[in-house]
C-alpha cells in the first residue's frame, strides 16, 4: 500500500511539473524587422533581450520572467509555422534603410500571417517609434488590420531648457493619464519622440494628449494588441537609472506585463 501511494505521489508530481511548464506563456521578441549591429562591436544590439545597455529590453524581459514567461526571440520572418505556440509576440522599432543595410520590410504575406495569428487568440504588442526613426509606411500593412494606423509624425519631444547640459525629463511627462490597468497605480510616465496613432472599429485609443492617440488597443478575434508609437519601455527609461524618481515607467511596465499576460 506504502508503494503505491508513493508512487502516486511520484506521479502527481511529475504532471504538476508538466502542468507548470505548459502553463508558461511564451514571449517572443522581433528580430527579424529589427535588425541592428553596433557599429563598434559588430554585434546585434537595439531592443533585445539580452541587452543590458541603456538600448536594451532586458530589464523588461525581468518582468515577463518574473509573471513565468518564457523568453524567446524570433530572427526569422514570422509565419503561421514559427508563431505556433507563442503566446505573446513582441514587434518594436521596425528597421528602416539608417539601421541596416538591407532592412526587412513588412508584407502583405507576413501581416496575413500574424492577423491570423492574433484572431486564434495571439496578443501582440507594437512599440514602433517615431517616423524618423523607424519605417513606419510600408508597417502599417500590419496593423491597420486591428484598426490601428501610425501616423508620419514627431510628437513629444525632449525640449532643452537654458542649461542645455541639463535633462528636461518633465518636457517628456504624461500625467494626465486615463483610468486604465496599465496605468493603476501610476501618475506620471516618460515618453519621448513618439508616432501618433489613428484608430478606427475594432481599435480604441488608449493613451490621447491634445487629441493625439499615444496608445492604443484592439480587440481582434481572440486576440488583443496593444500598440505604442515608441519603443517606450527599454533599458534606459524604464526605471530610474535616469529619470527622476516621479516618474512611474516601471510600475506601468509592470502592469502593461500583468495585462499582456493576462489576456
């Protein structure tokens, strides 16, 4: 009887750790429409995981492993095959001909596939940048199928004071912010040099200044995107390495995570 208790035990075990891992979620980072090389090491850099420079998400990518994420990135263009089994895909600052030599563009092809995707209950979410950072035309085959469009555009930017040597971190704040989960809990976030957004059904605006869309969100399908004009997030500013301790990036990042990882 002991032995087969025991057993049970064992066995209870083992599907428990089964259960576990199949219940992690899998987020998987672009690198295939972000591409870039440090010119001085050769190496890829720019909102990656493993980069823990200010242009680094690696400390984003703390807070999706802290929710049991899984971490991955995608160095291929993305197709219905290598999006089998990803949870949440992650597209930020897509390349335009200043950061690689040969960038790969958006496709009608590529955007049908992850549409398809986020309608079988895929979450997306787009950090792209301003337009003069980033292309921003030829992307907007993909997300005009949730409704949503980037505008050519440059709003918010950091604007100098007298002492040109000094931040102006405030000239960046948004603190009029709406009652929403990602914002629970925050009263002032950075965000700087950023693409507006249009929306139209299903799209709804999230984030709006001066009646401008910042942020926004769409329900498609099964799936949810959630769309930045800025790669927002990353290693410089989303804690206070930097920024003055009023500003909230972390704690809105770590809601934005909890709202992804929830859906």
């Amino acid at each position: 009887m002991k032995s087969n208790t025991f057993k049970f035990l064992q066995l209870s075990l083992v599907l428990l750790t089964i259960s576990s891992v199949s219940a992690q979620k899998k987020v998987v980072l672009d690198n295939y429409y972000n591409n870039e090389t440090n010119a001085k090491t050769n190496q890829p850099f720019h909102y990656l995981w493993d980069d823990k420079a200010f242009s680094g998400f690696s400390e984003l990518g703390e807070i999706f492993t802290q929710q049991g994420a899984v971490l991955a990135s995608l160095k291929e263009k993305p197709t219905c095959k290598n999006l089998k089994g990803v949870d949440i895909y992650i597209i930020v600052d897509p390349d335009h001909e200043k950061d690689a030599k040969a960038p790969n563009f958006m496709d009608k092809k590529a955007a049908a596939a992850i549409a398809r995707w986020v309608k079988a209950g895929g979450v997306l979410l787009l950090l792209t940048n301003d337009s003069s950072n980033c292309e921003l035309a030829k992307f907007n085959l993909l997300p005009s199928k949730f409704g949503i469009t980037y505008n050519i555009d440059f709003n918010h930017p950091e604007l100098r004071g007298a002492d040109k040597k000094v931040r102006n971190f405030q000239s960046c704040a948004s603190e009029n912010l709406p009652n929403y989960s990602v914002f629970e809990g925050v009263n002032k976030i950075f965000i700087k040099e950023i693409a507006s957004i249009n929306c139209k059904k299903p799209a709804k605006p999230v984030l709006v200044e001066n009646g401008k869309t910042y942020m926004a969100e769409s329900t498609y399908g099964k799936g949810y995107v959630f769309a930045v004009g800025d790669p927002w997030l990353y290693n410089e500013y989303i804690d206070h390495a930097l920024l003055p301790a009023d500003f909230q990036n972390k704690q809105a990042a770590e809601n934005l995570v909890k709202l992804l990882m929830g859906k």
